[in-house]
C-alpha cells in the first residue's frame, strides 16, 4: 500500500511539472498568464496540450505517443471501474457467475449499456455533458461514500474484526498507523474537505458559461444517486430481515401499562402472570400489543401496577 501510494504521490508530482511546463510555454507564446491558458478540465487536455505538441519539432511523433498515453490511461481506469462494478453485481447476484456463458453475457451486455450512455458525450455539445458528469461525481459523492465507508468499517463492523479478518488473509494484524488513518485521520480529514467543499461551491461552467438551471439539477441527480442509495439500500436490508417489524412492535405501548381511571378498571382486573412477570393482556389487546414482546423484555414492579394502583383506592378488594 505505501509502494502504490508513494508512486501515485510522484506520478502526480511529475505530471504537475510537465503541465505547468507546458502552460508556461504556451502563456510566452501567447503573452498571457499561465491562468489565462485553459482551465482545468478536459479543456487542458484536448485543446491546450495538442496545440502545444503542433509547435514541438518531429510533432506528429509526440502527438502518436501523446494520444496512446492518454488511451492507455482511460483504458486502465474504466478497466478498474468496470471490474469493481461487476464484481459486485455478481457477488450480490451469484446467478451471474453460475456459468462462463451467463457471466460473458452479462458482461457484454453491461458494456453495450455502459457505451450507449457514453454515446451522447461523443455528440455535437457532448463536451457539456462530459464537463457537467466530471463536476458531479468526482468530489462530493466520492468523499461522502468514502466517509460512509469509513464509518462502517470503524463503528458498524468494527475495527477490531476488521483486523482480524487482515490477519486471516495476510497473517498479521494491521499496523497501529493504519489503525489510526481508518480510525481518527482519515474520516476526520474527509469530513473538513466535505466541508470545505460545500463552503467553497461554485456553480458549474465550461469557458464562463453558466449551464441552465435544468443542467443544474441534472448535475445535483447525478452526483446524489451514489450517495442515495447507501441509505436506500440500508432501509431495504433493515427492512427486508425484520426491522420494519421491530420497529412497530417497538412503538406499542407495554401490556404492564393501563388506566389508572376507576371507571377503567376492566382492563386492570383480568391481570395475570406469565413467566414471573405480570400483565395486563385485555388492555394490550385493546392497545395492539401482545404479551409476549413485554414480558420478555420488561421486568414488572408490582408497587407500580395499575391493579395495584386500583386496589389502593378500594382496600376491600380481594386478590386476583
């Protein structure tokens, strides 16, 4: 993990030298500064960077070796993408794996339906839609997703079994750093970049034009689907293996609970004990509860009955 961190933090800072080389070059020739050039975004890449090799001697060499990187590098993403993706779908759905033929369908057709939702970006007015879908998902749903995941990790799982399922598969635990990244650093330094990110918003543009207000909330659905169905799908899976349940029997009221109104004594009369504990069922039936899900979970104090309750203002009555 240190390896593939320390040679992505140096790619990134050799990238940064050539482009700014590059913007350096093109604002001399221009006469205008570097933060005129071009903005940051596929402009930088399709328009800045071409213009800048025309003007480099043998240009149509580095122009070939210029495009073959960049094919490799989005080969190599979507490659990534497209396998964590279907990884996923299968595992949740092991039908799609039951064969070579079903996973080799699945696959094709998932890519068929991948490239036709990339198709339109490719259209005249594309580069506005590939400008809007890069601003939308490639800050705020990923950090949030990240912070989502961290909390789970951490707090739901648990770090504890967490490392011990490393231990399973590696033989050793994680180190007190990484524990401490997972644990306090990283969800910390994810939520002030959250932050300030919504304190520093900017409405999307592409060469100061303001996409529409339609665009807007186009980009705002794109970039709240990942985040949506975190909580969809947690509510369908708390749902689905009885929480929705839970949750209503939770909500009624206990069968050791009743009027304390003497015109109300009926419901207090007819109280009876089941397993040690006391209830009052006429008044839980009344109410929709059920005796069990009290007396299982509730201890009753007869000092504070409402038989008891009664029986304090009619001494003479016998007991039940």
């Amino acid at each position: 993990s240190l390896i593939v961190c320390v040679i992505n933090c140096g790619t990134s800072v050799f990238a940064g030298l050539v482009i700014f080389s590059v913007l350096g070059f093109m604002a001399q020739e221009k006469g205008v500064d570097i933060k005129d050039v071009a903005d940051d975004g596929p402009g930088l890449a399709f328009v800045v960077y071409p213009e800048a090799l025309s003007k480099m001697p043998v240009s149509p060499l580095w122009a070939v070796f210029f495009f073959i990187m960049m094919a490799t590098l989005g080969f190599g993403s979507e490659f990534s993408i497209i396998e964590c993706v279907l990884s996923a779908l299968g595992d949740e759905f092991p039908i799609i794996r039951k064969n070579r033929r079903n996973n080799i369908i699945f696959r094709a057709v998932f890519s068929a339906f991948a490239f036709l939702l990339g198709l339109p970006m490719v259209c005249s007015g594309g580069i506005f839609l590939l400008n809007l879908v890069d601003y939308s998902v490639g800050g705020f749903p990923l950090l949030v997703v990240g912070l989502l995941e961290l909390i789970a990790i951490n707090w739901i799982y648990g770090i504890d079994k967490f490392s011990a399922n490393i231990e399973m598969m590696l033989g050793r635990q994680p180190g007190r750093y990484w524990v401490l990244c997972w644990r306090y650093i990283s969800p910390l330094v994810i939520a002030i970049t959250i932050v300030m990110n919504i304190a520093m918003y900017k409405e999307p543009d592409l060469d100061d034009l303001l996409y529409p207000e339609w665009a807007k909330s186009l980009g705002w659905m794109i970039a709240m689907f990942p985040v949506v169905v975190i909580p969809t799908w947690l509510l369908y899976k708390y749902c689905k293996i009885g929480g929705a349940r839970l949750l209503k029997e939770g909500m009624k009221p206990l069968p050791s609970w009743g009027p304390v109104n003497d015109k109300q004594e009926q419901y207090a009369d007819v109280e009876i004990e089941v397993n040690g504990r006391r209830s009052n069922p006429a008044f839980a039936k009344l109410m929709g509860s059920t005796l069990s899900n009290a007396t299982t979970v509730t201890e009753y104090s007869p000092a504070s009955s409402t038989l008891n309750l009664i029986r304090s203002k009619n001494p003479s009555e016998s007991n039940v």
